[in-house]
C-alpha cells in the first residue's frame, strides 16, 4: 500500500517525538526498563512500549523514557527506575503493563509512589 506525502510526514513527526522523548536531558524525569535477557523474557519489551506509549498519550514534555542492561536482581524483572532531579530514585519491580500505566498515572502525573509496586514491597 502506497503512503501518501502527509501520511508520511505524520509518521516522521510521531517518531521523532519518540526519539526525542527517549533523548537524555538532565532536567526530565528518567524512567529506565531494564532491557538485559532476563528483563526481555520476563516482558519487558511490552512495559517500555506500555511506558512510552502513556507518556505521548499524556504529553508528558518532563519524562524521558530509556532502557538499560541488568540492573541486578533478575527474579523482580521486569524492573523500573525512576530518576527525578532532587530525589532518590525509586525502582518499581515485576512491572507489567498496567502497571507501567499505574505508574505513569500516580508517579509521574501526581507525584504519588506506588510503594507496593516497589523492591522495597518486594518479597
């Protein structure tokens, strides 16, 4: 199927807010997936899609989405740390989808931590 010029242009301006998105800046709030083997097979992959596609829905202008290797403690994957400038990093385990989404809604938008969704909550 053909693409017109504006479908194109429409694809072209959706990715690079997503690249965007996943650019560092120090002043954003970072929220990293861990993207190691062991995160990917315990679903990781649909949490960082979950993730961005949250943000973009809410124009959250703040917020860069990023993934990362191990972070170290493969029986809570998929593991979520969140970097806000001035706070301690809060890492939220065994994500799944509507979890990510909990977190973009509580965390992100209202300041609110999930705390039994976090390693510290963790058994």
């Amino acid at each position: 199927m053909k693409k017109s010029i504006e479908e194109l242009n429409a694809i072209r301006e959706r990715m690079k807010q997503t690249i965007q998105m996943r650019s560092d800046n120090s002043n954003n709030v970072r929220v990293v997936v861990g993207m190691a083997t062991c995160g990917i097979a315990a679903g990781a992959r649909p949490v960082l899609a979950a993730f961005v596609d949250e943000v973009n829905r809410r124009q959250l202008k703040n917020v860069t989405v990023a993934q990362t290797g191990c972070i170290g403690v493969c029986r809570l994957e998929p593991i979520v740390e969140i970097y806000e400038p001035g706070k301690e990093k809060v890492t939220y385990v065994k994500v799944d989808e509507n979890k990510a989404r909990m977190i973009v809604a509580e965390h992100l938008v209202n300041q609110r931590v999930i705390e039994e969704y976090t390693i510290g909550a963790a058994k």
